[in-house]
C-alpha cells in the first residue's frame, strides 16, 4: 500500500479570497491556497458553507516528485522519459500508461448568480487526494436528501506515482504492471461542513469515479461508478466484482480503523443482454457518470472498447428491460443491497439496462457517442454532456485541432421523453460559445510545440464531462459543466481546463439563437476543473 500517514485527521486548510487572477473576461480563477489563515479562519473540525451556493472541485499541481529522465525506475518498471516538474513530467503517459502524480483535492464555494469564488480549500491530504491527470475523476454529488456532498479519491498521500492504477489492498491482481496496493476512499462533506470517509477495495487497478449518499428515510448507502482492472485478461474474479456500480455502507470510524470488505457490486450490463457475443467481463460497466431521479440510478459510460458507451439505468424490479433496452418501471425503488455472483460461473446477474433511445450500437464500432456527465431538468428533460473522443489531430495551417472542431455531438445534448414510444430522443445538442478544437493560451503555461509529441501544448475544448443544473423560476434551466480538452500534452488530463455554464429553456425544441456557452472560471496553469455541485443542504 502507498504510504500514508494515518494519524488523526488534519483541520480544512482556508483560503481567502487575495490574489484572485482574472484570466478572462468576467471568468474569475480560483483561489490559490495560502497559509490557512483565509476570511473564514482555519477552523479545526468544519468549514462554513452557505447552502444555495455552488461546489466546485479542482486539483492543483503542488508537488514535484523525484523523477529523472532516463533514470527513474517507475512502479511499472518502465524508465521515466521526462522529469521536473508539470506539465513536462506528464509526457511518462506515453510509455507508461499508468502514470500519474497524486495532488491533494480542493472544494471552491462560488456564487451560481455571479461566479465569484467565495472561498476554497482542501481535503485533508492525510485522509485523502486525487491523481492529478485522471480526468475522470471528482465528480460531485448531493445526497438523495441534499444533505451531503460525496466524491473518491484514494487513501494516498501528495506526491505518490501510478497511484490511480494500483491494485488495492484487498483485490491483488498478480497481472497488473503497478505492484502497488493503495485503498480507494468515498468522502463525504456533511452539511455541517465536517469531512468523513469510507475506504474501499473496489476498483482495484483502475479509478472511482463518482459517488451519491442515499440518506432517505430509512436508508445508509453509498452507490459508486468507476472501473477496475489493469491486468490481464481473464481478470481476477475480485478485479471484475469490484468493477462498475458498487455499494457500500458508510463508515464511522478513523480511516487507520476501517478494515474495507470485499467490494459489493450494485448492478452489472453484460453486452450479451442484446444478443451479441460476451466481452472483456468486468469492461462493459465501465462507469463514468452517476446521478438519481426518482429513485432510479443512472450510469453512463463513454471510454473503452468494450460494451456499449452509451446511457444505463438500474432495474430493481426485474421487469424493465427482458432484451437489455428499456425505461425505468413506475414504483421502482433504489436499490439496498448487493448482487450475489453466481457460485459457479462466478458470473453476476444482469439488472442494468440501456436507456431507450440512446445509443446499443458497440464501443467498437462507435466513434460519436462518448457521454460523461447527466442531469435530469425533469422526468421528460434529461442533458447529457458529451466529452468528445480526445483525437489529436491538428492541422497546423489553420490552428485548429481537427476531430474536435469539426464534431457535431460533443458539447451538451438534451433529451426529451416521447411517451408515444416510451423512449428519449435528442432535441439538440449546445456548443456555442464553446469554440471547439481552438487553442487557447494560458498564463504561465507552455506555448510551442512539445518537443515529445510534436504537436502544440496549448489546448483546446473538445467536449464537457461532469455537469450539474438548477431549474429557474421563469421556464429555464441553468447549467454548470467542466469542460474537457484536447490537446499536444503528454496527458491531455492534466490539460488546463474551464467550469462554464449555460441557460436554456426547458420546453424548447431548438435552441435559441443568442444561447452560449459563459466561462465562469478560466483555465489556470497547473489547475484542473472536474465536478460541480450545490453545497450540502441545497434543496
């Protein structure tokens, strides 16, 4: 396992709001953290937060690690190509496909009418941190009730290697090319403005993606998306339970007290549910995206070439989708317990579904439809944000990142429910404003070519990833997303990245003529942008 200090859990680390850069026009850049001493003080247990606000999280590059070019052995056992610092070091993705640096994990409370960054700080990076490039991850959730924010991260500290690929402690897959052993962890911030967290084995060799507490009446789960695996195939059966849509119950103890189970997978889609051969087990839940309306849990999946990227829903009735496509059945309730794997296949029932109208065609063949994040207006208006498929293409006459400017689906996409056929279909997809497959400079970062790929550091948009949305009084809805980027860097993931945002009308058919996408918070060098949020116990 990584090292980590497991002592008690450090105070939040303030910080004020001095020093706030502007990098573009009316698009404010996030606080840097300082000493801990902010407007609102460095309380030792909470942070205050104002609830109707917004929650961003971001990551930012605080740490160099030992790497040498040429002569740094890293834990995959391949020799480092660069060294120094970000985001020169990221170009070790090419010949290690698990690099990664570990960076602690910052929340920033903005205000959804103006933008302007109220405060931010940090998880304790005792307790918990992200890996810098992994663009999948820190997606931000409320809880069913609204009371609590929950995201994962790993049970590392700052500076660690490979750490988003490792196995974890309790699924050792002997195949995977990162010996390394590090927990998984869900945090969660209450509406009091303290921290807690529950480890877990799942997603041993890859990453957890998102998180959402159900605290209804009654009820103490916490539902997951991510993917495992980094070996060989066939997977170690723990490597493909602890795959995909997972629940866990939430601990109450110190993380150095927490003794984490065998994962418990939730739901499981199996490309044989439409007739068509079997795939890599485990690959087809392949999860990015999670959220809940009415009492359904929704996934997507949009990366790999195994399974289906498309929409996906949980059928706790067993009666929605008999070939695999379908819609949630009315009463259906969220789900309290796991799925038992079958005692002699090992094989895990099939009771999660394609959203109908969405995509069944396979990953394979499938070059268009890469969803991340979803949200549900109301239960006919459901958006999609559609991060793009990351080519690098680049065509130095005219500046411009090819794949990216010239696709027709990336950007936002909104649903609406036909009842006459029981099925969603796209109105139109939201890309205005965006400026896909343009570069864009950024303060302090690289300009030029990188030397290591040939192509131009600075990035462009090439879609959105995680989304969150409030519907307005006036028949509107406003919507928030983290931009997703393409780009010459070694890790298109560490690319500087935005939080924009968006207002549309919820009956609307086509979008209106003057509709565009804002920047709320800019690019800043060595910073990313992955989830947005309302703060605990926004209803």
């Amino acid at each position: 396992m990584s090292s980590k200090s497991r002592g008690l859990r450090r105070g939040l680390v303030a910080v004020g709001l001095a020093g706030v850069a502007a990098l573009a026009v009316a698009a404010p850049a996030l606080a840097q953290p300082t000493d801990g001493h902010g407007e609102h003080g460095n309380d030792e247990h909470s942070v205050h937060l104002t609830k109707g606000d917004l929650l961003v999280s971001t990551s930012r590059w605080t740490v160099n690690p030992n790497v040498v070019a040429g002569q740094t052995v890293l834990p995959t056992g391949v020799t480092a190509v660069a060294g120094g610092g970000y985001p020169g070091i990221l170009n070790n993705d090419k010949i290690d496909g698990s690099f990664g640096v570990t960076t602690p994990i910052s929340l920033s409370e903005l205000d959804p009418r103006t933008g302007s960054v109220l405060q931010s700080f940090e998880v304790p990076s005792s307790e918990a941190v992200t890996s810098f490039s992994s663009k999948s991850e820190l997606a931000l959730n409320q809880s069913t009730r609204g009371d609590t924010v929950t995201f994962m991260g790993y049970a590392s500290t700052p500076g660690q290697l490979d750490v988003s690929n490792s196995n974890t402690p309790g699924v050792i897959d002997p195949t995977n090319p990162n010996p390394n052993a590090t927990y998984r962890v869900v945090i969660s911030l209450g509406v009091d403005g303290k921290f807690t967290y529950t480890e877990t084995n799942a997603y041993s060799g890859n990453n957890g993606r998102a998180a959402i507490l159900n605290d209804s009446k009654g009820a103490k789960s916490i539902y997951t998306a991510g993917n495992a695996g980094n070996g060989a195939n066939p997977q170690p059966k723990g490597v493909v339970l602890g795959a995909g849509a997972q629940i866990l119950t939430p601990s109450k103890l110190p993380e150095a007290a927490q003794t984490p189970a065998q994962p418990t997978p939730v739901g499981s889609f199996s490309i044989t549910q439409l007739g068509r051969p079997a795939d890599k087990v485990g690959k087809d839940d392949n999860f990015r995206g999670l959220t809940v309306s009415n009492n359904v849990l929704y996934f997507t999946k949009g990366s790999g070439s195994n399974g289906v990227n498309t929409v996906y829903f949980l059928d706790t009735t067993g009666t929605a989708c008999p070939s695999g496509v379908g819609v949630p059945a009315a009463g259906a309730q969220l789900p309290s317990a796991g799925l038992t794997a079958d005692a002699q296949t090992g094989l895990l029932p099939n009771n999660m579904c394609i959203l109908a109208g969405f995509p069944t065609t396979s990953a394979k063949t499938d070059t268009t439809f890469f969803p991340f994040g979803l949200w549900f207006a109301n239960k006919d208006t459901l958006y999609v944000a559609q991060e793009g498929d990351g080519s690098d293409s680049y065509n130095a006459a005219t500046g411009t990142w090819t794949a990216a400017a010239s696709s027709t689906t990336a950007g936002l996409q909104k649903y609406s429910f036909d009842t006459a056929t029981q099925s969603w279909k796209l109105d139109y997809t939201l890309q205005n404003g965006l400026n896909l497959g343009t570069s864009y400079t950024v303060a302090g970062y690289p300009t030029g070519t990188n030397s290591y790929t040939g192509l131009p550091w600075a990035p462009a948009v090439d879609g959105l990833r995680n989304i969150n949305g409030r519907v307005d009084d006036d028949g509107t809805v406003t919507i928030w997303a983290a931009t997703s980027t393409v780009s010459g860097s070694g890790d298109q993931g560490g690319d500087p990245n935005a939080l924009v945002t968006i207002t549309d009308r919820v009956r609307a058919t086509t979008p209106a003529a003057d509709e565009k996408f804002h920047t709320v918070i800019a690019p800043a060098n060595g910073t990313v942008v992955r989830g947005v949020s309302f703060t605990p116990g926004t209803k």
